[in-house]
C-alpha cells in the first residue's frame, strides 16, 4: 500500500542538549550493548508483562503548539497480587515516526521494551505515588510546558505515558504499565496544506409503515416511537446537529429521515401492543431537532442520498435482475431532492452514491450511477493502491463513463468504529486521527492533495463526540483545510494513482452475508404489481401511490443490514396491508336464487369501504351452463361499475332460462384492461322453465275461475232484484205514527205467544 512507502526524510540533527545527554547514556550503556550483541534474544527488546493498566482520559491540547502546556489525564489500575510502592507516573517522548504504517505499528504494541522504548523526560514533571494496592486504582495529572519535550521537527511524535515502581518480588524500580499515544506538531502553517472533507452523516433506521389514516394528511403510523430517543437532548441525533451545526463537515442526508421527522411534527401514530395505533407524544422534540437542523445547515453544503439509502450492493448482487427494481433507483433519487429543498429550505447535490463501507465492484458502480450520480463514494481499503506512488493520492479517481470514485481514507474513516464510551479509547483514538492527518499532508509530494473521511452510516453518541473532537483538533488548519464533497469529487485526479475497480470476487465477504437476498426483491416486485393493479381502480390514486412508493424504497433500505428477520417482517407487513386494502372493494357474497319463469333479473352487490371512490370496474356474471341459464344472448354479461367511498352498489342482470334445474353463477370483478380483481364469488340459481302446455292449463284455469265469479255474481244480482220488487207491491194507506201504533199492538203477540 502507499501508507507502506511513505517517507519523511531524514531528521534534521537535535538540540545540542539532547546530542550531549543522549552521548552520555550510550557511553554508560556501552559494556551492555556489547553484551547485547552476543545474546541471541536480546532481553532488552522483550516485552516486559504489564502489572498496572494504565488508561489516558484526555489530552489537551490535542494538537499544541510552542509556548502551550501540555495537560495529560488519567488513572492507573493496578491489576497484579502486589502492591506497588515508590511508584511515580512519568511521560516519554520518542522520535517524530517515519510514516503512517509506524504509526499503526506503534499503536498496536503492548507492555514496555526497554531499549525500544524512550526513557523518561525531565523526572520534575513526573507524579509520584507512594503506594498502589493490588485492584487499587488511581488518577494523575501530567503538565509539561511543551518546550520541555525537544520536538527537533514538524511530525507525529509517540508518547508514553508509564508507572514506573518496585514490588516485593521485584525490589529494583521497573516500568509496570505503559499507555502509548501520538502527538501532532506542526507549530506552524505549513506551506502547503491538505484539503480535508469530513462526511457527516444523518442517517436512521427505517422506521415508517405503509399503514395511513382515512384522514385528509393521511397520518402516518410508525414501528415504533424509538426515533425520539434520538431526537431528544443528549440522544444521537441530537448530538450529530448540535456538535455539526460548528465545524467543517458536508452534511451527508437520507431525505427518509426527513420525511419521517416532519411527520412527527404534524402529527403521527405508533403501533401498540393491542394492535390498534396510538397518538404519538413526541411532536415538540421533533420540532425542536428540525428546526435545529435547519439552522445548522445554513450556508453549509448538503449531499442527500437517494430516499431510504437504498442498499446499492444488494441492489447489484441480488435486484438488478428482478424486474422493475432498478427502476426505483430514478423516483428515490428525484425525491431527494425534493425532501431537502422542502423540509430545510436549502439547496441539495444529489450527485453522490455510497455503497456500505464504501466497498465496490463493477456491478455496484454500475447500480449507484444508474439513478444519475456521477461520484461514487468509496474507500481507500475497497480500491486499493498499489504503493508505486510512495503518498496517498488524492480522493478523486475518474474510473470511467464519467464516474469518479471519491475515495475516502479508510484509518481516517474508520477511526471511530469502537466504542468510544471509554474515555480512554476516545482520547486515543483522537490522537491517532490528528497523526494520520498530520502524517499525510508530510508526505513526500508537492502537490495539493484532498482527502475524504466517510466514517460509519450511524455512529453512536460517543462516536460522534470523538469525532467532533477530532475535527476540532484540526480547526487550527495548520496543515489541513477544510473542503466540501464536491470539492473533493471536482478536484485534480492524480495522473498516477489507482483508477482499476475491483473484480466481484474481491468484494468483502462478510458485507456480502449481510445483503438483502432475491427473495426480497420478488417480494418488493410482488407488492409492486399488486399496488399498481389496485390504483388503477382508484379515484384518488395517490392516497395510496406516494405512500407505498415510499415504502417500496424503504424495503430496500441499507438500514436493514444485520437485521434479515426484522426487514422480512416489514415486507410480509407491506404486503399483508395492501392486500387487506384491496380487499376492502369486493363483490358481496349471494346466497342461492331462484328463477321462476323464463326472464328475471339477478342482483348482484359490490361494497366500497375504502374512503375514497373506485371507478372503472367490470363486474362481470358467467354462467356455468349457458344452455340452462343465460344472460342476454350467451353465457355471461358484465357492466361498468362506479362505487362512492364506504357504499355499497348493486348492479342487475337479467337472466333468461331456456330449461330447470340448478346453475352455478360466478361474479368477478375485473379492471378496465380485463384483469381480474379481487376474489371471485360463486352462487346457485334454480332455473324453473315453464311449458305452453302448462300456461295453456294455468291460463285455462284461471278461465274457469272468472267465469265462476261472473256467474255467482248475476245470480245475487237477480236474487236482489226481485227482493226489491216484493216490497215496491204492498199497501201505502197507514199514518205516518203508524209505527209508533205497531209498537204499542206488540202486546197482542206477547198474549198470543204466552
């Protein structure tokens, strides 16, 4: 690698004190010297075991420069069955390092090498500790005004920080613990500075559902309300805008994440144990982070990632050849834009693609610029130099068709991948980031380079502080400046450096486990042809189109890598929903019909419960033996059907039966191109066809029937009549009290009837 032909040059010759004091050790070393070149393993140069741990919890400052103190804290543990006595904590200060391979080499020793390892500085400045019991830890404080460290030249200098002590069973003082670390000087400006870009990704895990409301914003509903625990003071997110928002850094956004906040802020639901969503609770703290974001990017350049950071190498190794999925790549990225311009209010490069890790291979360059970009961000560890050019190139690289890999420097951008929660891993890692950078603007080239640092998708919060830390420590610009990605993708490729993508078979294994499978992208595909079947029915088909798009891009998500179970639920999700959406217009079960006499109509229903109206609908009716039971002239009919949101439509056949017995009717909806919809349903109808003969003898019935009734009725009209006539012939000579009379002559009956 080039890192391994890295040079300084030779060191220009030490203060005169130092040649004097470093003369009189090797004049008293002399008699042990020769010893050791007649000793076969020379003891002097073997690590000695390590009896205290010794952990440095901070430096500043971090990059000093003359007249500054140096102020190192830490604590010492002593891990061994002996208590330790006459102990004191001392610093030591090794010559400026060669190159950036002796800085990982150094920081890779453990336990102390007498002879490798420099003596002590001035002993005033060391602290002493009486005594440190065994499981016994304690802190220190070392200040050093940093003339009193000899630093001849600009470079990266290895420090010691060692307890030196006696036991029992080791009387004579040895070193017990060393913690090694690196120092950075460069006092001055130098001439000429490296450009530095330092990618600052916002990214989060997918969090949103296909599932909306019946209501006008269509209220999203989340998996969960997780998001907040990052948006809140001190969470993740929280911390990527608040230490961002005041250093150098290219904002590096996946709109989703946008998209997902703003919602919260309008007003969202999150799924609950019960099954039925509940409000959710944290729309402050999502205003309050989005309008934090939205000042901190102010004046500062912005890179969004096509929607949901679609996974690009799952996308070249295992979509690209289900159809239709490429062809989400386009709408992904359009929306970016879109998203940053709308919920920030600034400007936004949809330019760039970042594989996981920065990893390639010619299928995933070809994947990442098939949506429009034209710089692929990548890694120095993916493509590879091959040392012939003894520096570091810079970042961009043109590798064909218009494409240029920006290569970012993989120690610089992984620097920050442990934990950091451990102060003293922090501090350590902080200081071995400001020695490669140093290290790098040293090599032995006079031309202006630009490097890049992609660092992990989503630190934690610890990871973010390191790294904030880290580019406050090269605030200063004495040997880097800071520069945007587009100015790094813009910049002078090196005429020499690597521009050869690496073959398929150089692509990291284990990355490649944690790829979504093809099972997932049929999947995806299978939603996808169900979605576009649906919204064809549809009166407002965006209700239903912007959501499951979305989706769609979040299924293909990077977020998902590690986590196989959880993106295959998602999509069972996905579809289960859009199916129970379809299914929410259907053709009603019937129950069995009858069918008496040779024409009749035949109901059939079709419900709407979604809340939108559903047009161009084919309903159509077939009948299963056309020879007993037709509709119209032939076997089946069909009819256009319009329903209005939640109503139910009934449509009419009619039926003609040409003899009896049992039919089986299906009714199927079908969309305006003939394709079936949602499921069929099947009813009997008992055809009854009536015979000539059988009118003829129902008719002559029915004859008989009203001729009867004629019949009865002239002979109560005759039976009337002559009645009438009896009473007209009898006498008229009586008073008119002639009544009253025959009521008082009752008594002679009375007399007669006794």
């Amino acid at each position: 690698m080039a890192e391994a032909a890295e040079n300084q040059g030779a060191s220009p010759a030490p203060a005169p004190r130092r040649w004097l004091r470093r003369a009189i050790v090797l004049l008293a070393g002399t008699p042990v010297l020769a010893a050791l070149i007649y000793s076969p393993a020379p003891r002097a140069e073997a690590a000695q075991a390590s009896s205290v741990d010794v952990q440095l919890t901070s430096m500043a400052p971090t990059a000093p420069v003359k007249g500054d103190t140096l102020t190192i804290k830490g604590t010492v543990l002593n891990t061994g069955p002996e208590k330790i006595t006459g102990a004191h904590v001392g610093l030591r200060v090794g010559p400026a390092l060669a190159d950036r391979s002796s800085i990982d080499e150094t920081a890779e020793r453990t336990g102390f090498r007498a002879g490798a390892d420099p003596g002590e500085i001035d002993p005033a400045y060391a602290v002493k500790i009486d005594s440190l019991p065994s499981k016994v830890s304690q802190e220190f404080t070392l200040t050093i005004p940093v003339n009193k460290l000899e630093l001849d030249k600009d470079g990266v200098y290895p420090l010691g920080v060692s307890l030196s002590g006696v036991t029992d069973s080791r009387p004579s003082e040895q070193v017990m613990g060393i913690k090694r670390t690196f120092l950075p000087w460069q006092p001055e400006a130098a001439a000429k500075r490296s450009q530095l870009t330092y990618a600052w990704p916002l990214i989060s895990r997918t969090r949103v559902t296909a599932e909306t409301g019946s209501d006008e914003l269509q209220t999203p509903v989340f998996l969960d309300d997780s998001l907040a625990d990052e948006l809140r003071p001190g969470g993740r997110l929280e911390q990527m805008v608040t230490l961002g928002k005041d250093l150098p850094i290219t904002w590096v956004i996946d709109p989703d994440l946008l998209y997902t906040v703003d919602a919260m802020t309008k007003g969202y639901r999150v799924r609950s144990p019960g099954g039925k969503p509940v409000q959710g609770k944290s729309k402050a703290i999502a205003e309050q982070w989005l309008s934090s974001l939205e000042a901190a990017v102010q004046g500062k350049k912005v890179v969004a990632l096509p929607f949901a950071d679609p996974d690009l190498a799952s996308l070249a190794h295992h979509g690209k050849d289900v159809s239709g999925t490429l062809g989400q790549l386009r709408p992904a990225t359009d929306k970016a834009k879109q998203a940053v311009e709308t919920v920030l209010h600034v400007p936004a490069s949809t330019d760039f693609s970042w594989p996981v890790d920065g990893a390639i291979d010619p299928s995933i360059v070809n994947v990442a610029t098939s949506a429009g970009a034209h710089n692929v961000l990548t890694r120095s560890d993916s493509l590879v130099e091959s040392g012939a050019l003894g520096y570091t190139p810079s970042a961009a690289r043109p590798i064909g068709a218009g494409t240029t890999a920006v290569v970012a420097d993989a120690d610089l951008s992984t620097a920050f991948e442990g934990d950091m929660l451990n102060a003293g891993t922090s501090t350590l890692a902080v200081q071995r980031f400001l020695a490669h950078s140093l290290a790098l603007n040293l090599q032995g080239t006079d031309e202006p380079r630009s490097f890049v640092v992609a660092p992990q998708r989503t630190p934690s919060v610890s990871q973010v502080q390191s790294m904030a830390s880290a580019v406050r420590g090269l605030q200063a610009g004495r040997w880097t400046q800071p520069a945007d990605l587009e100015a790094a993708a813009a910049a002078k490729p090196d005429p020499g450096a690597t521009t050869q993508v690496p073959g398929a078979g150089q692509y990291p294994e284990a990355l490649r486990k944690q790829e979504l499978p093809v099972s997932a992208f049929e999947k995806i595909r299978t939603t996808q042809s169900t979605l576009d079947r649906f919204k064809v029915i549809l009166a407002a088909p965006d209700r239903v189109e912007i959501p499951f798009g979305n989706t769609t891009n979040r299924e293909m998500s990077t977020s998902w890598r590690g986590r196989p179970d959880e993106a295959r639920l998602y999509r069972d999700e996905v579809q289960d929903y859009l199916i129970g959406l379809t299914e929410k217009v259907k053709v009603i079960p019937k129950s069995d019909a009858t069918l008496s006499g040779h024409s009749a109509t035949i109901p059939v229903s079709v419900q709407n419960s979604l809340v939108q109206d559903v047009h161009d609908l084919v309903l159509r009716v077939k009948s299963a033996n056309p020879t007993r039971l037709m509709f119209g002239d032939k076997g089946e009919a069909e009819q256009r059907v319009t329903v209005q949101g939640d109503h139910t439509q009934t449509v009419k056949f009619t039926a003609n039966a040409t003899a009896s017995g049992p039919v089986e009717v299906t009714a199927q909806l079908f969309t305006k191109d003939g394709i079936p919809y949602g499921k069929e349903r099947k009813f009997t109808v008992e055809a009854t066809e009536i015979t000539p003969t059988v009118m003829l003898v129902i008719a002559g019935g029915v004859l008989l029937l009203v001729l009867a009734g004629i019949k009865m009725y002239a002979s109560r009209k005759r039976v009337a009549a002559r009645a009438a006539a009896e009473e007209s012939t009898q006498p008229s000579d009586e008073s008119p009290d002639t009544g009253a009379q025959s009521t008082e002559g009752s008594g002679t009956s009375e007399t007669v009837d006794r």
